[in-house]
C-alpha cells in the first residue's frame, strides 16, 4: 500500500475473528480463496498470519500514525469522506442496517447476498465484479466493463 498508495485500494471486511488465532488462520484463507499472493491478482507478499497481533505502540508512535492520518485525510479529502461515510450509521461493520454498500451500489432486495448462517447484508454486485476479477474473466473478455 505505501508503493501504490492506499487510494488506489478498496479496503473491506471480510470476515470477522475472535482472537489472534481465528484472524491469522482467516487472512490465510482468504489470501488462498483471491489468489492475492499472484502478481495478476493482488498484492500479498507472504501467505499471511505473519503480523505483529497484541503490539502495544508508544504514545510517540501513536502520535505520529495520527499525525500521519491527518496529512493523508488533507491530501485526499474526496477519499476521507467517503471512507467516513462508509463507517457511518449504526452496525457499519456488521452491515445489518446497511442500504448501499461501501462502493455506492443500493442493497435492494435483488441486490443483497447473505452469506450461510449470516444476517449481514453483502453486495452481490461488488461480489461478481470480485468473482470475475479472481477467475480471470477480464482476461479473456478484453472488451468488457467493470462495474
């Protein structure tokens, strides 16, 4: 991200763990299930569940990371605020009173993909763009559209 610049990135939760276990075993998963270590589908270096979890920063730290965020939300005011209204609204990261998703498509009822055993309401739009992402489909249909 700091090569690219974390713009050019479409950020979301993908699934949710308990403890640091349960979060390195689910970023390994779904690092295999987008083929993100491949260079044609994403940026991961490692096979994932190789982070830092229960680092405590110094004040020091902490004090530069938002002085950092602040640069940043100066620099790419259009991004901040869609991020801050993605993150908006009761249960954002739960997505149970969600009506758009964070990339501005409505979640109508022909629109809304619930995953087994979930209430959390997910796109089916941004769901197909990924599914025709990772297999390759814009590969071998030049001419099509992203959504």
């Amino acid at each position: 991200m700091r090569k690219y610049g974390v713009e050019n990135f479409d950020i979301q939760v993908l699934s949710e763990g308990t403890d640091d276990t349960e979060l390195k075993n689910l970023e390994k998963i779904w690092i295999i299930l987008l083929q993100s270590r491949s260079d044609k589908y994403g940026y991961n270096l490692t096979d994932g569940g190789d982070g830092r979890p229960g680092h405590k920063y110094t004040s020091e730290e902490l004090k530069a990371m938002s002085e950092s965020r602040k640069i940043w939300a100066a620099a790419h005011p259009e991004h901040f605020q869609k991020m801050v209204a993605a993150r908006s609204g009761v249960a954002w990261n739960k997505g149970i009173h969600k009506t758009v998703c964070r990339n501005g498509h409505a979640l109508t009822d022909d629109n809304i993909l619930y995953r087994k055993g979930s209430t959390e309401k997910n796109c089916r739009t941004c769901h197909n763009e990924h599914a025709r992402i990772r297999t390759g489909y814009y590969d071998r249909h030049p001419n099509a559209d992203h959504l």
